[in-house]
C-alpha cells in the first residue's frame, strides 16, 4: 500500500509498520499489545493521522482565507475527538441536540458551528440559540416558520442559510446521494425565490446570510464540486439583484472522498481545495460577486483513515469447495457499512506470522443476520482462532453508527500517539446496557 503525503489517499494511520516482533505497529503502539490492554473489538483513533487530516484541510484552503471548516461531526463524535479538532481551530457542523451537547460537555463553545438537519425539533432549535449556535441551515418552509417564531420569542434576530438542493447527481451510493431531485434534504433550486421573499416579508427575526448545499459522500470527482458552486453563486447573483440583498455566504458541505481499498483513486485534499477556489474565483469574476466566505463540512476525509478497528478471530466455517469464513467478535453493530452500503475495507492479521501463506476468506461478524460479513473474498496471512484482525479506514461512520443490536456491548475507543494509548470512550458494561430497562413491579 503506497504512502502519499495526503492522508486521504492513504488506506492506512501514517506510521503504521512492523515492530521487531513482526507484530503490526501504529504510532509506535504495537496493536496486538493494545488487544490485550484494552479488549475487543476496539476503535483505535491514531491523534498523530487524525491531526494531519485536518491540517491538510487547513493548509489546502489557506490560500482562500474566507474559508471556515466545520466538521461534520456525525462522522465521529466523541468529547476529546471534538476537543482535538477544536483546538486546531476547526468549527462544527451538528445535526442533533446530542451532537450539541457532546460539544458543550467538551468545554467547546457553539459560535464556529452551524445546525443542518431536515427535521429539528422545537427543544433542539431552543436549546441551539439558549446555547448561542452561530447558525442554522433552514432545510424547509416549516422550519423557517418555526425558527422565526422561536428567535422572535427570544427577541433575537437569527442568523440562517438556507440548504438547497441543486439537482446535481453524483456517483456514489445511491443511499449517501443527496443533491438529486428526489432527496428528502433541502428546498429545490427552482423554489428558492419563493422561499426568500417570504423570509423577507414575514420572517423579520431571520437573517438570511447565505446558500448551503450538500451533493453527496465519498465523493472521487472534482467537477461535481465545480457544477455547485456554478449553481449556487449564479442564485446567489439573481437573489441580490432581485431582494437588493447581499448574501455572501456559500456553504458546499462535504463529501471528499477516501481511499478503503487499493482500486480507490480519490482526488487529494488539494485537487478538491484547488477546483473548489479556482471555480469560486472564474464564476465571482464572470458574475461581478464579491468573494463569498465559504464553509466547507469535511466529515470521512478528516477522520476516516485516522481510525482502525482491532477484532479477535474466532471460530471458522469451511465449505468444501465454495468459501472460508473466519469469524470475528464483532460485525455490523460496531460497522454497518458493509451491510448497509457493501462497503468494502481492507485488513490485516495484527500478529507475527514469521512467514507469508495469503489465504483467501470471508470475515463475518458473529450478529445473527447472513448479512452480516464485514469483508468479502480478503486474502489474510493464514487467519486463526485468537489472531488479531485490523480492519483499516473506520475511523468515520463505525463508532457514530454503532448499536447494541442482539445485546451486544458497544466497544471501547482509544487514543493513541508515539507510543501511547489512552481511553476516550470506555466499553459499555452489562449495567450500563440495562440502565434504562424498567422491570415493572406487576411483572415481578
Ligand atoms: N454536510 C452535510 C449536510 C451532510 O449531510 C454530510 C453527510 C456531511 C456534510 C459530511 O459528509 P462527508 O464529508 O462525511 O462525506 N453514513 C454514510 C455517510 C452519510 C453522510 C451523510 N451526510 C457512510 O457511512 O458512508
């Protein structure tokens, strides 16, 4: 696996090799010592990747100094994973009061973070402005109707974007696709005059400030990008002219795309930066447009690759001819994506095998569902019981998306960095996983 500058291109942590012992090694960590400290399955998030993540966002859009970053954090959200990414300076994108919360209990506040979501409801809108939310990204006339009447409730004049959908289709999985017509996200591009002049006439405690949209995720092209800012800044233009306003706020949202597997070719953190402010800039001159501050909601490409996932292998399943299962502890509670999207991923045994005899297996997950593989046809050097499987690229959408599906206890995460390992999220326990449950007294 080739090792390029971007770490989005990179399927591996950065320092990831073999120690003495043939043992694989992460940040100076070897990862079959880290199995048995902390137990499995466990999400490893390796600071030293995830920290060059972000400082390649921030490098490569540097030269656009309009530009804010706000991590989507539905990607990973963890209190120390935010505290890291908010100490480099980055903002937030939240989707849910959870998300909020997670953030303040970080000790972070919400002035570099925007609220998207299609359905937020009237305890999370108060509970965004009580907590000074810098803005929303309204998704739909209902909301409009309902913000104003909180912000005017509160006698504050809310800031919001409005999320658009553009009609722009990209080639990724049809259920991570957002910018086509039929999306559930996002007012139609052909409705948004309608949709201003009544914020104008009637929703005098909003103050729309700029256009957002969100085409799509895992994204490998950079003309998709260019396609929405054209879109989006020639709106921007007719809606100045038409209101006599002057939004200058552009949000494109996220969607850059990461390398899983060795066939994956995605554009740099760069190509993607570069085509973005190029088009920003050929479209401004073209229109006559100020330069508009531009968000953007990286949420895989600045997590993604930072993150693995340590399994024990367990009992396996040879079918004479037809495939080899070898099993793990773990599957699609602690990733779905392999059931959900047939994301495919890439792994190693962990542990020294002093010689290299590839075969060639299926991992499944030990869940009761026959969908539950998390890799189909992997060659791994000759898999056993109690070997250490590292499964790569699950930093972004495993921990988020995780559930206690058949009981199953959700695992722990750790931080490492040059050595050291710290828990960030700790395993749940068997208390924890009935603290909610009531037993009612008739029944007992
Ligand atoms: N901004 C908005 C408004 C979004 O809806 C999303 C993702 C992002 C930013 C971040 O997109 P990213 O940079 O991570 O591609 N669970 C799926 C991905 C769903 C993405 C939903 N929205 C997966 O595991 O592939």
């Amino acid at each position: 696996m080739s090792n390029t500058p971007f770490v989005n291109q990179n399927i591996k942590p950065i320092n990831t090799t073999r120690n003495k012992k043939g043992n694989l090694e992460i940040s100076k960590c070897d990862v079959v010592e880290l199995a048995k400290k902390y137990g499995t399955p466990l999400y490893v998030i390796d600071e030293i990747t995830l920290t060059k993540m972000a400082s390649d966002f921030i490098n490569a859009f540097s030269r656009y100094k309009k530009t804010k970053i706000t991590y989507a954090s539905k990607a990973l959200m963890t209190s120390s994973i935010a505290k890291i990414l908010a100490n480099m300076g980055l903002g937030f994108d939240v989707v849910s009061i959870g998300e909020i919360y997670t953030l303040l209990n970080a000790g972070i506040d919400l002035s570099k973070t925007s609220f998207n979501g299609n359905n937020k409801s009237i305890e999370e809108i108060e509970f965004a402005i009580d907590n000074k939310i810098d803005h929303f990204s309204a998704d739909s006339i209902d909301e409009l109707k309902i913000l104003n009447k909180i912000a005017k409730q509160k006698n504050i004049t809310q800031k919001i974007h409005l999320r658009v959908n553009p009609r722009i289709e990209c080639h990724t999985h049809e259920y991570i696709q957002t910018g086509q017509i039929d999306s559930k996200f996002g007012i139609d591009i052909e409705k948004i005059e309608d949709v201003v002049k009544l914020i104008l006439d009637e929703y005098k405690n909003l103050e729309l400030v700029g256009l957002h949209a969100h085409i799509g995720s895992q994204i490998f092209e950079t003309n998709v990008f260019r396609d929405e800012i054209s879109i989006l800044l020639n709106k921007i233009k007719i809606l100045n002219e038409k209101f006599n306003i002057k939004l200058n706020e552009l949000n494109l949202g996220g969607g850059y795309g990461v390398k899983y597997i060795e066939s994956d070719n995605p554009p740099s953190i760069y190509d993607f930066a570069n085509a973005i402010i190029n088009s920003i800039e050929e479209n401004c001159k073209k229109l006559n447009l100020d330069y508009p501050i531009l968000y953007i909601e990286p949420g895989r490409s600045l997590v993604c690759n930072s993150g693995v996932t340590l399994y024990t292998v367990g009992n396996e399943k040879n079918i004479e001819g037809i495939k080899k299962y070898i099993t793990i502890d773990g599957g699609m509670a602690d990733n779905i994506r392999p059931s959900l999207y047939q994301a495919e991923y890439s792994a190693e045994i962990a542990n020294n095998k002093n010689e290299n005899k590839p075969e060639k297996v299926d991992v499944a997950g030990k869940f009761c569902e026959s969908g539950d593989v998390l890799i189909r046809n992997i060659e791994l050097n000759q898999p056993q019981k109690g070997d250490i499987l590292c499964v790569y690229g699950t930093g972004a959408y495993c921990y988020s998306m995780s559930s206690n599906y058949n009981r199953m206890l959700k695992s722990a995460m750790i931080l490492i960095n040059d050595g050291k390992s710290e828990i960030i999220v700790k395993r749940q326990t068997l208390e924890d996983l009935v603290s909610n449950d009531i037993v009612l007294e008739r029944l007992k």
